[in-house]
C-alpha cells in the first residue's frame, strides 16, 4: 500500500470513511486530481481574449458546477455576455491541449480509491466534460479501477442538483444510503445531501 506523500491525511480520510458502505463516489477536478489551478487559469485566459479581466476566485466560489452554470455566474457578476457552451468549448481545448498532461494527484485521495477498489463499488461523479475525466483517470492512473462515470450533460441537472449521485448510484446498483460521497466544494455536497448520502470534504477532512 503506498500512502505517498500524505499519510496522516490519507490515515484520516481511511478512518472517516469507515461503516458499512457499498459504494464510493468520488469527484475528479479538486478531488482526486490537483488541477483546479489549471482550470482556474483556463478560465482567466479565455475571458480575457474575449477583454474581460475576471478574478479566479469566482471559479473557487463556484467549484463543483457545469462550466456553462459557472460561465452564467461570470456573466451575472461581470456584466458579460459570454455564450456559456461557446466558453466551454473554448476552456475545453485549452484546457486538454496545454494543461491536462500536467495533472498531478491528490495523493492521499487517490491512493483511497487505490486500495479500496476491491472492498467497494466505485464511480467518479464530475461537473466536466467525460473526454477530460477519462483523460484525467488515465493520468492519475486508475481509469481501470473506476467503474461508473458519471458526466456533465449527463443528468438533466448537475451538481448542486442531486442528479448525478442518484445516476451513479442507479448504475451501480447501489441504494444512495449506502454510498459514501467525496469532495471538495460546497456544490457537491449539497449534490450528496440532496441524493440523501453521507459525504467527506477532502480539503477539510469533515465528514457529514
């Protein structure tokens, strides 16, 4: 078992998640790849080429959404009027043509994942597109382990919605009480509380 460079983290999210669970849920951007950096700058840059100077940490606040979701809170606070998919089309090529080969893991999160594949039932529920999560997981590594995907335009709503928990869950065959959800924003755990799941933020350790 290889707990990289986090053991006492990757300890407490081990302890955190003990019961009797069926199945894990985990996010990707944030969650089990540390690119959120990445995406916050992929943001920037396609807004300014269109001569609008946003701050980054509207993409932190809204952590977790659609990108066409996060797009119409830029365009509410900035007076913009980008198209939201024309954005996220934009934000996608640059986002898979110069950043994602860079992706580093969230080590304590991923080796989780690592070395319960084989104890429960996993999916990965992400607010972007599959072609970046499946390019993501090849990254990081586990693709092979992951066994339900779970995809913005896949559900009628997206996170904060509880759309997406509730498809996985359906997928795996599991009931959402028995599923265990892991994330790192505000949108994603209302997403679980609203599929009636019990959750973990893996950037603060707390559990709910």
């Amino acid at each position: 078992m290889n707990n990289s460079t986090s053991p006492d983290k990757y300890d407490a999210l081990v302890k955190l998640s003990m019961g009797d669970f069926k199945a894990f849920l985990y996010d990707c951007d944030g969650t089990l790849a540390d690119n959120m950096p990445a995406h916050t700058e992929t943001y920037i840059k396609v807004a300014a080429e269109k001569g609008v100077v946003i701050d980054g940490a509207i993409i932190d606040e809204f952590a977790g959404l659609p990108i066409v979701n996060v797009v119409e809170k830029i365009n509410e606070r900035y007076q913009s009027r980008f198209d939201p998919e024309e954005f996220k089309a934009q934000k996608y090529k640059l986002f898979l043509e110069q950043y994602i080969e860079h992706t580093q893991p969230i080590d304590y999160v991923v080796n989780h994942l690592k070395n319960h594949a084989e104890l429960v039932k996993i999916a990965v529920v992400s607010g972007s597109s599959r072609i970046a999560v499946e390019k993501t997981l090849q990254i990081l590594g586990i693709d092979h382990l992951v066994e339900v995907m779970v995809c913005a335009g896949e559900t009628p709503q997206g996170k904060p919605h509880p759309d997406p928990f509730l498809k996985a869950a359906e997928l795996l065959g599991v009931a959402p009480e028995e599923c265990l959800v892991f994330e790192d924003g505000n949108a994603g755990v209302q997403a679980a509380v609203a599929a009636g799941m019990r959750w973990i933020r893996i950037d603060k350790l707390q559990v709910g």
